[in-house]
C-alpha cells in the first residue's frame, strides 16, 4: 500500500481460494494496523519464524517487520477495501502524528454488478486504540510443541534490562521541528544514536587507527 500512489492498487481474487500474504511494513517509527473489510486473517509467521496460527480481524505490524498471513476468499462476490493507517501511542503531547490511510482494494472475480463502492473494514481499530495493538501482540506466541521442540539455554549467567524508548534532544539556541521545540530521538538503555566519525569499510581496515571501538560506545 502506498499513501503517494496515483493509483489505487487492485488485488483480484478467486472465491473459495486460500491466499499466502507476506507483509512488510516499510514506514519510518511508525507501527501500522491493518484491515481488509469483513475478511478474516490468519497470522502464520512473523520475521522469518512461525507462530501459532490465530485468526485475527486486524492486524498491529511494527516498522521493519514481516509478517505472513493467510487469507480466504469466502465472502460475498464484491469489492473490499484493504486499509491501513499508522497506530499512534495516544501521548497526549504528540498532536500532529501522520493520520494519512493507505488504501487499496480487493475485487473478487467473475460475473456479477460491481458495487458503487467497496465496502470500508469496520473493524480496522482507531489510531490510538492502545486496547487493540495490545490484544493482537498479547495472542503472538511461538510454534513451539512436541512437534516443533525449541531447546532455549538453561543456563542463564547474564541478565540484561534494556529499554528501548523516544526522547528529546534539546536544541540550543534553536527550535527544532520535534516536540517542545526539540528533537527526537530513539534511544536504547537512554544513550541516543550518534551517527559514527568513521564508516565502517574504514574502521574494518583500520585507516591508521589504533582503537575503534570503545566500551563506552554500547
């Protein structure tokens, strides 16, 4: 789906017909629900690995992540739109996050009268349901059984908390486009992202440096 298309794409389906769909979402920090109108979705696999399937009317993907679904083309011949707009976390001082909806549109095929329009899907949450992003990661769980084993260590001898999160960085003598006149930034454990003096191919192959890397940089 794409919001700066020309067009809207058509995805032509044959009723009674199972179809494999890999999804990726392409967007920049910005988790995305999905909907396709009065179908159902079967979650099957997320970046690369199986879950157990669960059925789902909706579905909550994060920025970077691929997840394949099932989908089953038992409704009534029509149109349907597939929409997708971006999940935003309900803080009170983020007021302008992007409220844009991509859009395109399931047509099943064979002979009968097409709609005037498609049918919109009722059930695509609102964008600050933090109710439903919730209810869709809180039934994610492994494939794992008698029959697919996953043999974890057992023997634990680190622990590490780390905490991934969206902060400000204070802009002197300036204002800046983010929040408070700041920027914003994503940090892990409360150290933001610097970008590196040197690029990787030239720390590789040392370019005359003795030390490339230090403890404080992780």
């Amino acid at each position: 789906l794409d919001v700066n298309s020309q067009s809207t794409y058509r995805w032509v389906v044959d009723y009674g017909k199972t179809y494999l769909v890999r999804l990726v979402n392409a967007a920049m920090n910005a988790e995305l629900f999905l909907a396709i109108a009065d179908h159902s979705l079967t979650v099957v696999g997320i970046d690369g690995n199986y879950v157990k399937p669960f059925v789902t009317g909706y579905i909550m993907i994060s920025p970077g992540q691929t997840m394949d679904v099932l989908l089953t083309a038992n409704q009534t011949l029509g149109h349907y739109y597939i929409v997708a707009h971006q999940y935003d976390t309900a803080r009170p001082d983020v007021t302008d996050y992007d409220q844009t909806n991509a859009s395109a549109i399931l047509i099943y095929s064979g002979n009968y009268t097409a709609p005037g329009s498609p049918i919109y899907p009722s059930q695509l949450p609102y964008y600050e349901s933090l109710v439903a992003a919730d209810a869709f990661l809180d039934r994610l769980r492994s494939l794992a059984d008698e029959q697919h084993p996953v043999n974890v260590p057992v023997n634990i001898t680190t622990q590490m908390y780390i905490t991934v999160s969206m902060n400000q960085i204070l802009c002197p003598n300036q204002t800046c486009a983010g929040i408070n006149g700041n920027r914003l930034a994503s940090s892990m454990n409360n150290i933001s992202f610097l970008n590196p003096d040197i690029d990787v191919l030239q720390a590789y192959y040392g370019c005359g440096l003795t030390i490339i890397f230090l403890p404080s940089h992780y």
